[in-house]
C-alpha cells in the first residue's frame, strides 16, 4: 500500500491524440437526467493534481464530462477487437466507456481517466451504454481492496449516479445508475493490437507498439534473447512480465477476476474492469465468479494460463512486424519463471515472512496451499492467522512456516492483533449494497473503505512498485 501522495500540479499531456484517427472515435458522452456525487477518490486525485476540485467542478467533469484544461477536446472510444472466452469477437470496442483525459502524476508518469456507463458509442452493439449503481460500488470495493493486496490495480476515481431507471437480466430491476470514473496508467489493451493486426495495418500496428514503449517503460528483454533490439519483442517481453506479475498477485490476493478476455488486457499490466469477480470463501482451485464461466475458463486456479495465453495472442499479434517466431517464443516462455518469483514475492509478503531463497519458498507456499486446501480454510483467515510466522500447526506447513523468519514489524501494526480477518467476501459486498438500496445508506461502504485502507497500511508496501 502506498503512503499517502504528495501534492502535485495538474499537467494535462494527451499524447494519444495524433493515434486517435486510426485507434479511437469522438464520441459524444450521455445527457444524464441528474448528476449526484457519490464518491470522489481525494487520495487518486491528489497523485494527478485534481483534488482541489470544487464539487461542482468534479460534477462538470466526471459526470458532465466538460473537458479538463489542456486535455482532449472530445472523449475518444477505443477500438479493438478481442478473444471472449477463446472465440474471436471483431465486433467490440469501448461499447460504454470511452478515454477521457491524460494527465502526469507526481513521478512523470501518464495516467489516464477512462469511463464505464458513460453512454453509447459506435462500439455498443445493443447495450444501453449505461452502468448500474450496484456495478458502480461493487468497482469500488475491487479496486480498494486489489490495491491494499498489493495488486497493480486502476483507481475507482469518481462514482455519480445519474438517474436513470436500467433494466438487466442478471439482478432485480429497475436498478439505478451510474457513471464510473478511473485512473489509470494506460487504456490500451492486447484487444488493440489484435485489431491492427487482423486489418493488416501494419504501419498502424508499428506506431502503437512505438506509443506503447515510450509510454509505459520497462526493463529491456534478458542479454542474449533473440530479437531483443525489435520494438515489437521487448514490448512482448515487458507485457508479458507485467501480467506474470499481475496473475501471481491475484493468486496470493485469493481474487477471482472472472472474465479473463484479451480486451481486459492492459498493456500495462494493471488489473481493471471489474464485472463477476470474487475473493474465495476457501482456497479452491475450481472456484469460478463468473456464472456464465460454465467451463471454469477462469477459475481461480486457471488465471495464470488464462493470462499467458493472453501474453501468446499479443505475440501472434505483433508477427507481421517482428523477423520471426522465435524471439516471440522466447519472450513468452519467460511466463512461468516470472510468475513463480513474483508469486513467491507476494505470497511472503502477505505471511509477513522474509524470503529464503526460492526453492524453499515454492515449498512454503504448496505446503500452505495444501494445508487450505485440508481445512478448508479461507486465505483471508489464513493469512492473518499466520502473519509474521505465528500460530505454526503441526505438520509440513508449521514447520516450513517456523523456518521462515518474520519480516521487520510484520505484526506491528494494531490491526494484526485483533479477532477478524479484513475480508471482502460476497455476502459483505451484497449487505453493503443493501444498506445504499433500501435505505440510501452509504456508512457501511465509507466504514468498509476505511477498514481496507487501513489495511493496506498494515501490510506496507507491496514486494515491487509498478512501472
């Protein structure tokens, strides 16, 4: 979890705009009947200059969707295209979000505000464009507790509610509706490149890699890989090394993304678009969030190779401008070591454990998911219960947890001696949208948020900062 941010200026720098011609359309957002504020993230704010926004002004701009100063003069809808559940969709796009602003943080990265339920697009088939409340506060609870796991995660940076009446299959309606607000550092998805890809814009396809890099640095690919000076191979080495990253810190989370899809991918290996996830009420592997997931696509056990053959699509989409299969090959094959490390990385972290080499951490972390798996015990629980090596059980887990030496301060902090574990499970989330439904009562969701974020500063900085 990051310590609180220092104040900056607001630095306005669209820099997709001279791609916009052949990766996005202007759009027009919706004219919603009213605009109630419902939450503004100060805390995300801050990090890009725009909390000292007035409420009004907030309201113009994230619910009336004015243009911020110096930004983009009309929102820009993304096109891609996208593998949904592995059968290859060429007819999706920003359907009900689009790119709104691009601005600097504190650190000179750019970051973006993207939307969701902010009206229809040439990309919206037959949805309304719209997004309910109910998805709106669910988001809020992901991205709050994804970013105190120590997960890559966008930023839920503005709830409004809006005032229309929405009617879906999958939850009782009439429902109230919302426009959603994020942060983020990119807005481009694997989806993106397959679409140039199959349209055989090759000099479109080039440029975006180009855009990629420059906008989102990265380490360059291993000495001695083939074709590490490409611009196309290190792209493909540094995504796929994000999102190695970013599956091992779901798993160590004990999160369930649900929809797993290529157009959900982001270049920049954060986590975002919440629909079905889930946090596991026991560790199980077969555990599924989606309802329409009837295969177990994306079970939770399954996100790692869900995400590498996502990394693989990317690289079947970038051939037309790289010298061969292999570099590709090699630049994915790169997966697995990468997510080994980086879950063992997270996995120590959230035991408040030091490393002992990896070898004896894999065992640590088998020997814990076995013991889970036999008691069937929630990885909330657990986790807390054996923070900074306590509570040992007998048996291999015990014994590998009390070779382990705590982390400095691992279990300093007040939380970690209380009953409860902080958890975010299905009944909680669905108690909190009860309490907003019937009663318009947003207390239990501020005392919740409060609780994560306190959380997160109980757990300390996650094992690695993103790029």
């Amino acid at each position: 979890m990051p310590s609180e941010p220092q104040a900056v200026r607001y630095s306005a720098d669209p820099r997709i705009a001279p791609l916009a011609e052949w990766l996005a359309d202007p759009v027009e957002p919706a004219d919603f009947p009213s605009t109630t504020l419902r939450w503004r993230n100060d805390r995300a704010a801050a990090t890009v200059g725009l909390d000292g926004l007035t409420d009004a002004e907030w309201t113009a701009h994230f619910g009336r969707f004015e243009p911020l100063p110096g930004n983009l003069p009309q929102p820009l809808a993304l096109r891609y295209h996208g593998h949904q559940f592995r059968v290859y969709n060429p007819d999706i796009g920003d359907g009900r979000g689009f790119l709104f602003a691009q601005m600097r943080d504190g650190a000179g990265r750019l970051l973006d505000l993207g939307t969701k339920g902010s009206g229809r697009t040439p990309w919206s088939r037959d949805g309304d464009g719209r997004l309910t409340l109910k998805g709106a506060v669910r988001e809020i609870l992901a991205t709050e507790m994804l970013e105190a796991l120590g997960v890559n995660t966008s930023k839920t940076f503005s709830v409004i509610e809006t005032g229309e009446q929405l009617w879906r299959g999958d939850e009782p309606s009439p429902t109230r509706s919302a426009v959603l607000v994020r942060l983020s550092h990119g807005h481009v998805r694997i989806g993106s490149f397959q679409r140039l890809s199959v349209l055989d814009e090759h000099d479109h396809l080039a440029a975006l890699v180009d855009y990629c890099l420059e906008t989102y640095p990265g380490p360059p690919p291993p000495e001695g890989a083939p074709g590490r000076d490409e611009p196309g191979i290190v792209l493909l080495h540094q995504v796929t090394e994000r999102l190695a990253r970013m599956a091992a810190s779901y798993m160590a989370a004990g999160f369930v993304h649900g929809v797993l899809n290529t157009d959900n991918m982001n270049i920049s290996g954060e986590s975002f678009d919440y629909g079905p996830w889930r946090w596991l009420p026991q560790w199980d592997a077969s555990f599924t969030a989606a309802y329409f997931d009837h295969s177990g696509l994306y079970a939770f056990g399954r996100q790692p190779s869900a995400i590498q053959w996502n990394c693989a699509q990317l690289a079947m989409a970038l051939r037309p401008i790289v010298s061969g299969d292999d570099p590709l090959v090699a630049a994915i094959d790169r997966f697995g070591a990468i997510y080994r490390e980086a879950m063992a990385e997270h996995f120590l972290w959230r035991l408040g454990l030091e490393s002992r080499g990896q070898d004896e951490d894999v065992k640590l972390i088998g020997a814990a998911e076995e013991y889970m798996r036999e008691a069937g015990a929630g990885p909330d629980q657990f986790f807390f219960d054996h923070r900074g090596g306590r509570n040992a059980p007998p048996g291999a887990f015990g014994d590998l947890l009390g070779s382990h030496d705590p982390a400095p301060d691992a279990t300093a902090h007040p939380l970690w001696s209380r009953q409860g574990a902080p958890t975010l499970v299905i009944d909680e989330v669905e108690r909190i949208w009860a309490a907003i439904d019937k009663d318009d009562d947003w207390s239990a969701l501020n005392q919740k948020i409060a609780g994560i974020r306190e959380f997160g500063f109980a757990l300390g900085a996650p094992p690695r900062a993103p790029n």
